[in-house]
C-alpha cells in the first residue's frame, strides 16, 4: 500500500544514519495545506549531524533523491523541511486501490500468522446485564471486526461470570423464597431481588451465611439440587442475554466462563508454591505483591473457596496451552485496573511462553453515566439494556413517522439507526473516558452521532441513484478530482488503513469512529463546494466516482464499528 511517509522516510535514511522507523516516526502532519502535506522536524538530527537544523534543512533539499510521481515540491521552513504530494498521483491511488478492492479497502494481512484473543462482553448469571456491560461487548465486538479485518487470527471470548460464593447465597435465596417470585416471567429481575433480600439477611444474621457457604461447597462438590439450579440460572441468564447480541449481531467464539476453569486451579496453585512466591496469611493463600506496588493478592481464601483472580490464572494458561496466542485482550472497566496489573504480574510464573506473558493487555473503558430523569446515575446499573437498546429504536421511529412516514424499509432503518446511534455513541470518545448518556446527544441526525454518518452515507446512496449506473474507472480523469475540497475528501480517504492499524496498535476503536466522522464533514463539505451533476461530462463522472469511493468506505468503517446503514432517511 502507498505510504508517503515511508518514501520520504526512506529518502532522508539515505543521507543520514538513523533507521528509517525512527525517521518515520518523526515525520509530521503540518497544521496547514500551505506547509505542505508532511514535514520532517530537522532538530531531530541536530545531535547526528551536529549543525543547526535550517542548515540541515538546505543540506538535505540539496541532497535528497525522490521520485517527482510521490512528491511534487520540496520546500524549506526554517528547520522544517516540507514535502507535498503528487495530488494527481494520490488521487490515481487511492481511487484505483478502492477500485480493486472495493468493501476490502483497507484490510491488510497485517496479523498474518497472529493470534488475539478478545475477552468482551462477560456478563455475570444471575445479575441483569448493564450500561457497563453494553459499552463492554460495543467495544470488544468493534475490535474483534477490526483485527479479523487486519489478518489477526481472532477468537472472541465470553468470559461470563458464572462461578463464586454468590450463588451460594442465591441458591438459599431461592430455596427460602422462590415461590414469592414471579421468576418465570422475568427471571433475572426477580432473581436480582431475590439476591438483594438474602444478602440484607446475611447481613443480620450470621446463621443465614453460614447457610450460604454450605450452600456452594454443595455446589462446588457437585450436588444435584444446587447444581440443577445453578444450571437454571445460566440457561435464564444467556437466554437474556443473547437477545441483546442478537440485537447487535454480536458473536462469540467460545463461551467458557469462570465456571469452566474450576478443575484446572489446583495445578495453578501447585505451580506457583513451587515457585515459592505464595504464603499464608491468616489461614488464606496468597502473593505478596507488595514491592511492586501492587499489595496482596488472594488465591484461596481461608475458608478454601477461590477467587475471581484465581480463576483468571486459570484461564491464561489454558488459553496460552490451546491459542498459543500473540494478544489477549481484556475488555473490562478501568475499576478492575488492579485486578490485571496483579494477575498479569502473577502470570510471568505459570510457566507459559514469554509472548503470552507479554501479549496480556487490559483495555479499560470508563462509566456510562445516564443524564437525567429515571435514568440517574444509581439507577443507571439497574436499567435493562434490552430496554434502552428498544427504546432508541421507537425514538427513532417516531422522528421517522414525523418526517418521512411513508419511508420505505421503515421499521428496518428505524432499528438501524436507533442501533447504530447507540454504538456510536459508545465508540466516539476515547474508551477510557467515562461519558454521559443523553438520548437527545445520542440521536441527533447532526453532530458528533452515528445518525450524522448513516445521512452522509444515504446522500451518497441518492446521488448514485439519480445517476443511474456508476461510471467505469477507468474512464475517470483523476486529475479533475485536485481542488481542495475534493483532495480533502481523498487525503481522509487515503488515511483509512493507517486508522485501521492505529486502532490495532492502541485497541482505541474511537480513531475509526473519529475517521468516520471526518470522512462525513469532507464529503459534506465537498457536496455543498462542488455541485455534482454538471453538464460537463467528465467532471460529473469524476464526482460521482469520489462519490461512489466515499460510500464504499464508510459502509466499511461503520460495519467495523457494528454500525449498519439504513437505505433512506
Ligand atoms: N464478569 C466480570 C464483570 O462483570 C468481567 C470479567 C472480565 N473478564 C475476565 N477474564 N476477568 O465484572
């Protein structure tokens, strides 16, 4: 693929000795089109080279060998050396690479051979699925696409939380109460409060926990009655659950959760006493993470029961043993930052390939704060994501019967804009930012949503269609396509496999959503600047094909993001 700074990175290696990654990385994006389209900061070899950087400047515009087909101007700025493209040969490129690889644009075989593992989603049984939970599978869901789109060999996982001492307690829950509950018509909702009142019984009486306790040592011993009920509660639970997937078109490659690693703690705990690294405390065992910050961390409690962090020991090595993976991504809320910084630590001693041990990456994401009404920030966790993902589809749907009600497709595009508004909204911010929901920000047709994106896409679709048929590529004189506002539109278009690999190396899906937008304003900008259908035949032809080009790409990027396009609007 055409990479600017790459050439002029190479060119500069060939008059200095530093190595072309390292030019590369120095090479920047000036602030304005005046200053050209990359600059190399000569300051950068004023050490090598000992002279002062306009001197280095002139030196190396004397010197520099590049093709005038890649850069048509070389200019001094000071210490700046300025380079600006061959727009004609830009525009040749990007169009025909378009051309040929249509809704493969931007794909690449970047992860030949590689292996990722994305643990997303997780939820846990028996607790309703949040607005946490939700930012978590839109985020995880959006990198699985992008790695698969990049060559990774990926494999998405559902960690899902259904093992530990709560179901203990859920379990006496039920057998004091369950016939007070209307479980079978809202099973989730009614084993949450079911799960709020034992643990208020606990709370007051010691009796009631100790009840608890022998209730999981009977589960983890495998009685029949505890475990034909705990295996209730995960069909309950997944069946809700996989409608909001459903609604989503979410996928996953396995779901072994917590419950799958019970059998393999033991030889965790073996390995690690070998290593010498755990020891008692107060009749529990635990590591010692002391010096590296990172306080103590539990692997059996005292009363013999494990823990969420042991069964996550459990988990890397059984992934490192069957993935032999080269990433294993983590998914999961920023509260947890020292629950991987500890497990992660405590991986080094499993005995498991170095790559492994340094492929383990927490991705956190921050809170999703609702804005007001019943929707305030207490009750946000207890608001069913079933119902807000239905209820940005019947907002939608209203606006639609207001506007357009004789909409073709309609209730097929009122559920993909009201989803794509939802997504969107998740992916736009840098993750790790806590955000604020507000239904009025989230669907607005304008600003920074994906209802904005989803417009400029179907105003490309409509200008397709009133032209009929797309014109040959071949027969398309790039050289019309060199204004400014059009050339905006292919430097944006130019920059999408960069994005991809961007997203891949920092797992911050906001670059595409941000790409997407930026694409949106360019094509906006170059439909009110340049009118399209003209009489003059080559430059329509030429429009329309940029046109065509723009609404490849957005389709791409958005289904990335789990974003659908609607037909009308
Ligand atoms: N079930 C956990 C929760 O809801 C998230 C699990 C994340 N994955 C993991 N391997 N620990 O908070």
């Amino acid at each position: 693929m055409l990479n600017f700074k790459s050439i002029i990175a190479q060119a500069i290696s060939k008059l200095v000795e530093m190595n072309v990654e390292e030019i590369e990385s120095y090479i920047e994006i000036p602030p304005s089109k005046e200053m050209g389209d990359y600059a190399f900061p000569c300051f950068k070899l004023a050490k090598v080279l000992r002279k002062a950087p306009p001197a280095i400047a002139i030196e190396l515009k004397n010197n520099i060998e590049v093709s005038d087909m890649y850069i048509s101007k070389i200019q001094i700025d000071g210490g700046y050396l300025n380079f600006f493209v061959n727009e004609e040969f830009l525009v040749k490129n990007v169009l025909s690479q378009i051309e040929q690889k249509k809704e493969n644009y931007g794909s690449s075989d970047m992860g030949k051979d590689k292996t990722v593992l994305i643990d997303y989603s997780s939820p846990n049984i028996a607790k309703p699925f949040h607005i946490g939970h939700l930012r978590n599978t839109i985020i995880g869901a959006s990198l699985y696409k992008i790695y698969k789109f990049l060559g990774y060999n990926t494999i998405g996982i559902n960690h899902l939380g259904d093992y530990g001492t709560q179901f203990g307690k859920l379990i006496e829950g039920y057998k004091r109460w369950g016939t007070e509950y209307d479980i079978s018509s809202a099973p989730i909702e009614e084993l949450t409060n079911i799960y709020i009142r034992i643990n208020e019984a606990c709370k007051e009486d010691e009796e009631v926990l100790e009840a608890c306790r022998r209730n999981f040592k009977k589960l983890e011993d495998g009685d029949e009655y505890c475990t034909e009920l705990w295996n209730w509660f995960k069909e309950e639970s997944l069946k809700e659950f996989q409608r909001i997937y459903d609604l989503l078109d979410v996928k996953f490659d396995s779901f072994k959760g917590e419950s799958f690693y019970i059998d393999k703690m033991d030889i965790i705990e073996e390995i690690l006493d070998k290593k010498k690294i755990t020891e008692q405390s107060e009749g529990a065992k635990v590591i010692n993470l002391e010096d590296k910050g990172l306080g103590i961390c539990i692997i059996r409690k005292s009363d013999g029961s494990t823990i969420y962090a042991t069964r996550d020991l459990a988990a890397i090595k059984y992934r490192a043993d069957t993935y032999n993976f080269d990433k294993c991504l983590y998914v999961v809320a920023y509260e947890q930052a020292l629950h991987f910084k500890q497990v992660f630590e405590i991986a080094k001693y499993l005995g498991i390939p170095e790559k492994c041990v340094n492929g383990l990456e927490h991705v956190q994401y921050g809170m999703t704060r609702l804005s007001t009404g019943k929707m305030s920030t207490r009750e946000g966790n207890a608001i069913k994501v079933n119902d807000l993902l239905n209820e940005a589809i019947s907002r939608i749907t209203k606006i639609i019967e207001e506007k357009n009600p004789d909409m073709e497709e309609k209730e097929e595009n009122a559920k993909k804009i009201g989803l794509g508004a939802v997504v969107f909204n998740n992916l736009c911010n840098t993750i790790i930012k806590d955000q604020i929901f507000d239904w009025d920000n989230v669907l607005s047709f304008q600003g920074d949503t994906g209802p904005y994106i989803q417009y400029v896409y179907v105003r490309t679709k409509s200008v397709l269609e009133k032209v009929g048929n797309i014109p040959e590529y071949n027969n398309i004189d790039t050289s019309l396509l060199t204004d400014e506002a059009s050339m905006k539109v292919i430097g944006t278009l130019y920059k999408f496999g960069d994005v991809l690999n961007d997203v891949v190396l920092k797992n911050e899906p906001s670059f595409l959503a941000r790409f997407l937008l930026e694409l949106s304003q360019n094509y906006t900008n170059f439909y009110n600047e340049n009118k399209i259908i003209v009489d003059d035949e080559k430059l329509k032809d030429a429009r329309i094909y940029l046109t065509y080009a723009v609404q490849i790409v957005i389709k791409t990027g958005a289904k990335l993001l789990g974003i659908d396009m609607p037909s009308k609007m």
